[in-house]
C-alpha cells in the first residue's frame, strides 16, 4: 500500500501548476529553506508556509481520492 501511495502523489503532484511543483520540489527534494524561496518569489517565509500547508491537504485530498478510485485502502 505504500507504494500505492507514492505512485498516487507523484500522479497528484504532476496535476499541480508548474509554480505549485517548484515550491514543492524546492523545499521538500532540494531542502531550500522557505526564507529562500520566499525572497526569491516576492513574499514572506509565512506566506510560503501557508502556500506548502495548501499544498499538502490537496495534495493528500488527491491521494487519498485516487486510492479510494483504485479500491486500495
């Protein structure tokens, strides 16, 4: 099941805008701090986590869709 969940992110972080991808890949593949990405977009380290806090209840709202389509648990 956890490799059902893996393949269901990536599906879920592949429907997201390309801004969206690089904020997430930034900060969870590269582990650039969110005071980093938030000088280089034009906004605070608050507004960055608040974007990644967005990010992360759609993206498991999507995975969790996506399994419960796949009849997986």
């Amino acid at each position: 099941i956890i490799e059902d969940r893996r393949e269901a992110l990536w599906a879920c972080i592949e429907k997201l805008t390309p801004k969206q991808k690089e904020v997430v890949r930034r900060y969870y593949r590269a582990n650039v701090a969110a005071v980093d990405i938030a000088k280089q977009n034009g906004v605070t380290r608050q507004a960055i986590f608040k974007i990644l806090r967005q990010l992360r209840k759609s993206l498991a709202r999507c995975v969790e869709r996506s399994l419960m389509s796949q009849g997986v648990g």
